[in-house]
C-alpha cells in the first residue's frame, strides 16, 4: 500500500499547492499587521521597510543556492529545510521583543519563501503541464487572499499580532510535515536530485545581460512586483488610515485584491487562448492605470482594489512565458534567472520607496506614485514588443 502511495504523483503536486498557499499567507497577512507592529515597536513608515528590504535579501540568497542545495541534498530534504527555516522565522517574528531581532528574522523568512518558491516552481516545470504552472501561482494567490482575510479575522477576535504570527506559523508548519513524510518514505517524485551544470553558464549569463529585450523584461518585472507587493503591503494602512475605512472592511479590501490576482491567473490561460500573450498584456496594463487612477480619485469606492489584482495577474507569469520566443534558446535559463531575481529586488525596492515618501508626505500619496509606476510598466511592454 506505502509503495502504491508513493509511485502517485498527485501527491507532490498537492504539497507543491499547499506550500504555495501557504507562503501565499505568509507573505499576505503583513500589510494588514503593519500598523500594529509599528505602535508595538514605534516605527514611522520609513522604519517598517527594513522590514522588507531584509525579506528580500534573504530571497536573493536563495535565488542563487536554490539549485545547489537541490543538487546536493535532493528537493524534498531542500524543502523541509526552506519550510522549517520559515516557520521559524514566524515565530521569531511572534515572540522578538526587539525590532532587529524581528528584522533579522525577516532575512529568514525571505530565504525560506525564496527556496520554496524555486524549488516548486523547477518541480512544477519538470512535469511539462503549462496549465499545472498557471494553478501553481493562482494557488499563491489564493494563500495572499486568505493571509489578510485570515489577519482581519484574528484581530477582530482581540488576538493581538504575535498571535496572529503564530497561526500563521501552524499553517506553514503543515508543509514541514508533507515534506518530512516525502523523505521518511523516499518519495521519488520529490527526492530527484538535479545535476547542476555550469557549462557555459557564466558566458550564457554575460549575453544575457547585454541583450536589450532581456534588461527590458527584467526591468518590467522589477516594477510589477514592486506594484503588486506595494499594493497588498500599504493598501491596508492607506484605507483605514487616510481614508477612515473601517479596520474589518480595509483588512477584506485587501483579501479582495488577492482575489482579483487569483481569478485573473484561472483566467490567463483562457485569455491568451483568444487574444494572444501580447494583446492579453497590453488590456492588463491599460486596465491598471484605470484602476489605479480610480484608487487615487474616487476614494470611497472598493472595486477598483480587485480591479488592481485582476489587472496585474497575467502580466508576471506571460512575461516570463514569452521570453523563449524572445531570445535565443541557449540564454532562456540565464535570462529567467535574471529577470526573476531582478523582479525580486522591486518587492523591497518600491515598496520601501513608497514608504519614504508616506513618511514624508503622507500615506495618501501612495496611490498617486502608484499611476507613473503603472505608465511604465506600459511603456516597457510597448519596447519588448
């Protein structure tokens, strides 16, 4: 019967969908926390981006020694080590009693999310199931959703933050759990080791970067991860801060901006199915400066928060699916691994950026930064096509 269970591969991909969820939860439950860390630890809205920026060096840590740890060690032992380091880091975050620490902690939890996200994503890809690619990320959508709606909830229920961090905790430790099960009982699909190669690995990385539409696309993604993690970070502080937006209603406000992502990915595929890559780009970048300019001037409404999440949802995963056809077969693998770490920089980069000019000026200016990030976005895509 154990051998039966373990030659199913619905198994794998059933762990590869909860981890997404649950880094999805874990990543998504912060914009709604922020306001309470900072009156827990008396931070402005400058001081909170530490915050991200140390998440994000712990990702660009894992960008480059994810495919090594997997190599050495096998995906599911590099997996139950991201998901252990993760969970970790979450708890650090519940009980520190100082901010550095829990800064500290943040490089942490970046290097856990980052391992997992590229771990999956290499296993995912291995199967050659395009559709089984787009449900992967709708799956982190569905996480980013939950993690907000998960935070309103606990807070309304008078847990304070540190609680909070500590369910979310309990959810990801599931996934250490799942892949402790895979290596306890050798479960092939996940024990592979990849063999990395470095056969012309350095030479494919240097044209690479002196490729035009590869600097181009790299730049794009810096921005829209920039927007998507600026939205779902400060659109909580924003609503219920500047615009007197009850604290339940900002907190599914947000929740309904990762709904409007995950919904946006089921469909991608449909999208692309009738009006090509390109075409279903360009009506998501022009639907996100609607959105954006309606965020900005008409305050009261909350429809253009999904509408923001329906726009950005096509734009990561197509991106990184029309490079093959843009460039030459030897550099995919250097141009993917460029452009996605680049993307990774502009979840801390914009989004501290932000935070600066709200320390300064407001947290009301953020929507209005918003809309020339959105005509850039635009204008890259025009010179990729």
């Amino acid at each position: 019967m154990a051998s039966h269970i373990k030659n199913q591969a619905w198994i794998g991909i059933a762990l590869s969908f909860y981890a997404f969820i649950a880094i999805g939860i874990a990543e998504g439950g912060l914009g709604v926390l922020i306001p309470s860390i900072q009156a827990t630890y008396n931070l402005s809205a400058a001081t909170i981006t530490l915050l991200f920026i140390s998440q994000v060096t712990g990702y660009v840590i894992a960008a480059f020694s994810s495919s090594l740890l997997s190599s050495r060690f096998g995906l599911a032992r590099m997996l139950l080590l991201a998901s252990t380091t993760l969970t970790l880091a979450l708890i650090i975050y519940a009980l520190s009693p100082y901010w550095l620490v829990m800064v500290a902690a943040g490089t942490l939890l970046g290097l856990g999310i980052g391992i997992i996200d590229a771990g999956i994503n290499t296993y995912i890809a291995q199967q050659d199931n395009a559709d089984l690619m787009g449900i992967l990320h709708a799956f982190y959508g569905v996480g980013a959703l939950l993690g907000p709606g998960v935070a309103t909830t606990l807070l309304a229920l008078n847990l304070n933050w540190r609680q909070v961090y500590l369910v979310i905790a309990l959810v990801v430790s599931i996934t250490i759990l799942g892949m402790l099960w895979a290596v306890v009982n050798n479960y092939k699909p996940l024990n592979k080791k990849s063999s990395a190669s470095n056969t012309n690995g350095r030479q494919n990385l240097t044209v690479a970067l002196k490729t035009p539409k590869v600097l181009i696309a790299g730049l794009l993604l810096f921005v829209y991860v920039g927007v998507e993690a600026s939205i779902g970070n400060w659109a909580f502080s924003v609503q219920s801060k500047v615009r007197n937006t009850p604290v339940t209603v900002a907190g599914y406000s947000v929740s309904a901006y990762w709904f409007g992502l995950t919904i946006g990915r089921l469909l991608t595929g449909r999208a692309v199915k009738y009006l090509g890559a390109t075409r279903t780009l360009d009506l998501s970048l022009i639907l996100l400066v609607i959105s954006v300019v309606a965020w900005w001037l008409l305050p009261q409404q909350l429809i253009s928060l999904p509408l923001m999440g329906l726009s950005l949802a096509a734009i990561f995963p197509m991106i990184i699916w029309l490079m093959p056809s843009r460039v030459s077969p030897q550099i995919v693998p250097a141009a993917i691994g460029f452009i996605t770490s680049v993307a990774s920089l502009g979840a801390a980069g914009i989004p501290t950026a932000l935070g600066w000019f709200a320390a300064r000026f407001g947290l009301g200016i953020i929507p209005v930064l918003l809309l020339p990030l959105a005509i850039v976005m635009l204008i890259l895509h025009r010179l990729l096509r």
